[in-house]
C-alpha cells in the first residue's frame, strides 16, 4: 500500500494524536457552528499557530451537518496555466493514523480532466496541514485531495469531481484551502507601506474584497481579485469549493470568522485568514 508520509515539520501541526486531539479540542471550545447545513468551506493554511483556529471551526461545521463518505480538499498554490494535480497514493499519514484514499476515483479524475499525478516529492503545506482536522472529524471517510489552479479550470475541475462522486453516489465535503493578502515586504507587496494604516488596508479594504466576492459565490470576480489585488494565493480552491456548493443548491456563503496573523504576531510583513462554510 502507497502511503504519503508527513512533510511538514511539528511547527505547522502537532506531531501526536494526543497532541492534535487537545489543539482541536481548545481551538473550538467555545464554538458553536451556525444553524444550517454545511456543504463545503474554505479555511486558512498557514499553520495552527497562526490560522488552526479559523480552519478547525470550518471543518467542524461541515462535520455537524453530515458524515460524507467522501472528503476532497481542494489545495492551492498553483497560478493559472498550470494543470490541477492530484494526489494518487492509497492512504495519507497523520497524527490520528492514516487517511483512506481511493486511486480509482484518481485515475478517474486523470481521465476526465488535465489533472497530473503529484510525485511523491511534491510538498506543499494546503492540503497537509488541513488532514488531521479531517480525520478527526471525519474518521471513516475516504480523502480526494487535489490542488487546482487560480483560472477556470478550477471550476472545470471541481464539476468534474461532482459528476464523478454523483455518479458512484457518494456523498461528500468540500474544503477549499486558502489564505488572503500576504503584505509587506516578505511577500514584496507593500502599497500601503507599513504600519496601521497597512494592516487597517488589508483588513477593511484588501482582503474584505475577495472575502465579499466569496460570500456572494462569484467565481469571476474572486479570479479576478486575485490577480488584481493580490489578495489570495489560492484562488482556485476557493472557486472550486464554490462550484461544488453551487452544485449542491448553495447560493451564498457565511463568514465564520476573520483574523490575520498580525493580530497573533505583529509584524510589518502578515497574512490574512478567513473562515467560510457554503
């Protein structure tokens, strides 16, 4: 059995079932999810430290609606032109043991759509860094993991993972993992120089754009938001997650919750979060 093993190191996520089961636990305590039933979200990547908190209560809302036999995270990362690429191994390593996978469905996918296999070499934390969340929350369902690219293919690509899950009817969840502005000159994108004018820029201006965008599922404009305001490094899996809500009757999304890392570690370079369910 083809197994990937854990790429990122314990400071992106605990490196024990103990430990990831009392992070989760404390990074929802005091969360109620909001009444409705829960499709799809989008949830930050950057880390537990930083963005746990928002992406936890994504995942544990869609878990409170339904117990899907399918999970796809849809990863980002990728700019537009290049094709999706998916994950091909049958079982995925966490702290909670492995996550079941399915290479049919794969190679399925590979024949419907431009998707490339991911090497076992491809690293990349926005899929990673959400599984344990969905093996805690969703234990016995099957993952799909797949990154797709900020251009509308990642709406191509998502149709084409509906159609096949329809057809073997399986029921299934839907995560888009991305994050918002990255400011400042880390990143090389400073228009608004530093300090708070900078951060109070990013917040009610920048990222309130896309995350606008989002809630009203407007798939043109949140493509277009990312490359005009480079306000998401992953455009595609917020689109792909909405297409799937869309599929599912879904006409608007909710915002969890808002945060940047900032408001955790001031700095002048910082990454802006959101949670949103469909």
């Amino acid at each position: 059995m083809k197994v990937r093993k854990r790429i990122l190191p314990p400071g992106w996520y605990p490196g024990t079932a103990r430990e990831c089961e009392k992070e989760i636990k404390a990074l929802v305590d005091d969360f109620t999810p909001p009444p409705g039933r829960w499709t799809a979200g989008v949830a930050p990547h950057a880390g537990w430290y930083f963005s746990g908190r928002l992406a936890a209560r994504v995942v544990r809302s869609l878990a409170a609606s339904a117990s899907p036999q399918v999970v796809v995270v849809f990863g980002g990362h990728l700019p537009a032109g290049e094709n999706p690429v998916v994950y091909a191994e049958d079982a995925w390593d966490t702290p909670f043991d492995t996550l079941s996978m399915d290479p049919g469905l794969v190679e399925d996918l590979a024949r419907a759509t431009r998707a490339v296999k991911a090497p076992p070499s491809f690293a990349d934390n926005t899929v990673e860094v959400q599984l344990p969340f969905v093996k805690w929350y969703f234990p016995e369902a099957v993952l799909l993991a797949a990154h797709t690219p900020a251009s509308a293919e990642a709406v191509s690509f998502a149709e084409a993972v509906w159609d096949l899950l329809e057809t073997s009817g399986r029921s299934a969840a839907f995560l888009g993992s991305a994050d918002l502005t990255h400011y400042g000159p880390d990143y090389g994108f400073s228009p608004r120089g530093t300090g708070p004018e900078a951060v109070d820029w990013v917040k009610k201006v920048n990222d309130k754009s896309v995350v606008d965008k989002t809630l009203a599922m407007n798939v043109a404009g949140v493509l277009e938001d990312a490359r005009a305001r480079h306000n998401t490094c992953s455009a595609g899996p917020i689109v792909s997650a909405m297409t799937c809500a869309a599929r599912r009757g879904a006409a608007k999304g909710v915002l969890l919750e808002y945060a940047t890392s900032h408001d955790i570690r001031p700095a002048e370079s910082f990454v802006g979060y959101a949670a949103i369910v469909f």
